[in-house]
C-alpha cells in the first residue's frame, strides 16, 4: 500500500506540469507552435513508475538555485515566463513586447507576485566571443529539465543532474577555446494552456533569436525525460533554418503524460541520444542516421544524488542524468562537433 501511494505522488508530480488541451483543440496543433515532423509514430509507454524522491538535504549540499550550481558563475535572472504577459490578457504576444511578436503563449494562470517558481534562464553571453569577429565558433548550452523541474528549487524534479553536463561541457569548451553560454529550461511552462508545448515554442524562439543575432554560434539542446521530447521537437522545428549549426542530446526521452502526442524527430540536426532500459519508464533507440544511440543501461549513479554519502547502484529514470559516465559522454560528443566545425 505505501508503495503504491508514492507511485501515485510521483505520478501527480509530472501531471502538476501537464494540462490537457481544451475541448476545442487538436491535440496536435496549438497557435503559433514549432511545426511536426512525426518519426515515431508509437512510443512504448512505461509500464513502471519511477519510484519518488523527497531528498531533506544538508544546509549547502545543494546549490539554492539550479543557475547557482553552474560552473562557472553565469550572469542572468530566472524567471517565469507567465509574468511576461505585461498587459495581462492570458497571452504572450507582440503586444507584451515587440520581440515577442511571432509568439502567442495562452497563459491560463496568471503570474502571481508571491509565487517564486521559476521555469527559464538565460545566462548572459560573452559578447566579444558572441560577435563573430573570428576564433572558435561560440557555444549555446540549452539544458531543459524533465517534469516538475523548478529552476527555483533545485529539490524539485529528477534532473538536477543536467548541470554535472553543463558544467563539464563549460570546462572542456574553455580548454578547446570555445566560449559557452548557458541556458537553463524546466520542460513546462508553468500556468500555460499546454505547458510542454509552450515551452517548445519559448525555446525554439529563444535559440532561434540567439543564433540570428550570432551568425557564428552554434547551440545544443540537452533535455531529461520530457525535457528530451523538447529537444526533438525544437530542434526538428528549426533544423530548416539551422540544421547545421545545432545538435540534439537525448537523456532517456519519453512522452508519457506529456500534455499532447509528440513524435517530431529531427531528420538531419545530429542528436545523441542516450537511454537506459532497466525499468519500464525509459528511452527508446532511434533508428535513423542523424541519431548516434548510447544504450547506458550498465551504467552507475548514486541511488539519490541530491543527499551526499549515497551508495551507487545501476541508474534508472530518475537518475541517468546523474551519472558520471553518461554527463563525460555527453560532454566530449557536443564539444568534439564544435570544434569539427
């Protein structure tokens, strides 16, 4: 019985970041969302739910916020994105700010001022590096977090592990002469009419408004669990644009409970894609010859990472995005493409 209640918390966790689509809607299409180009037309759904976490780390163990936890420091804030709707009308729009003019992001909750999650940051760039005077080509580093990741509360989701990846590309692209900069996404915009597919359109538009502004640059989209769906679609939205300036990492992408069917697969933009299949709710291999599969099924990571002294054990869901191997995989394949180019 106590078993099956924290499966079933578990589960309400990931639905606190999905809502379904209005009676009215096809639940493939929303206004203004990144285009599909269905690959997968059928994904197993898991037949197990992760066992939940609720990690009471000690003082300092933990960054206070996911952005605190980057190696190096980046300047930047953290903020939701509902709060951009300026005129609150239930929309973000050219008419909140003209950048936002190719949005329409429906906010169905408003953004409250005493309500401190955060689901969206952007590290401030180095702008020399950023102005394509010459040298390496500069680094966007797009890490998006799985269900209930609040980029406020580092206790809050499974993917806190994403940084382990970020952190170690950011030290391998400064050892390559690579300038990085970095940005932080849960996989839900929080109070959005469909909060995954928002968060597609938030980011595609993002990255899109950075590699215009940086003709030069490059950018990786890392995601965990939903946050992987995000980079399929993203990246298969936008590769007609930027096919050869973006790169894809996959970190045991599933789409259960993800608020509409996604099945966009990129069919160029290179992606590695990285699963484990030890239980029910994981990745998948893709077949295809812009995708590079890392079956880490035998890989190790401590059984809870966000408590210190823990004993390692083969990784699952929850934890594939911490494991040491699977972070150093990810690092040397974004950084190897980088430099080729």
């Amino acid at each position: 019985m106590i078993r099956a209640l924290a499966l079933a918390a578990f589960a309400a966790l990931l639905l606190v970041s999905c809502s379904e689509p209005s009676a009215d809607a096809d639940p493939g299409e929303s206004a203004g969302a990144p285009s599909l180009t269905p690959s997968l037309t059928s994904t197993p759904r898991p037949t197990a739910t992760p066992d939940p976490f609720q990690p009471v780390p000690p003082p300092g163990f933990l960054p206070d916020t996911w952005p605190e936890g980057l190696e190096p420091s980046a300047d930047g804030e953290a903020i939701r994105i509902a709060c951009l709707d300026s005129d609150r009308d239930g929309r973000i729009t050219g008419a909140d700010d003209a950048a936002y003019e190719e949005l329409e992001i429906v906010i169905a909750e408003p953004c409250a001022p005493d309500d401190e999650r955060r689901d969206f940051f952007a590290g401030e760039a180095d702008a020399d590096a950023f102005a394509c005077d010459g040298g390496a080509p500069p680094l966007l580093v797009v890490a998006i977090g799985g269900g209930g990741t609040d980029l406020h509360d580092p206790k809050s989701g499974v993917s806190l592990g994403l940084l382990g990846s970020v952190n170690e590309i950011a030290a391998r692209a400064e050892a390559a002469g690579i300038a990085m900069a970095p940005v932080l996404a849960s996989s839900a915009v929080f109070g959005a009419d469909l909060p995954q597919t928002r968060m597609e359109q938030w980011i595609a538009h993002h990255v899109a408004g950075r590699l215009e502004q940086a003709p030069c640059a490059r950018a990786v989209l890392i995601g965990h669990s939903h946050g992987g769906v995000i980079v399929t679609e993203v990246t298969a939205a936008l590769e007609g644009r930027f096919g050869d300036r973006i790169y894809g990492v996959l970190i045991d992408r599933t789409a259960a409970l993800y608020d509409r069917p996604a099945t966009a697969i990129p069919l160029r933009t290179p992606l590695l894609n990285v699963y484990q299949l030890r239980e029910g709710w994981h990745g998948e291999p893709i077949a295809q010859a812009n995708v590079e599969n890392a079956d880490r099924t035998s890989s190790v990571a401590p059984k809870e990472p966000r408590l210190p002294d823990q004993p390692v054990e083969p990784v699952t869901h929850v934890n594939l995005d911490d494991a040491r191997d699977v972070q150093e995989t990810i690092a040397a394949w974004v950084v190897e493409r980088v430099s080729a180019d």
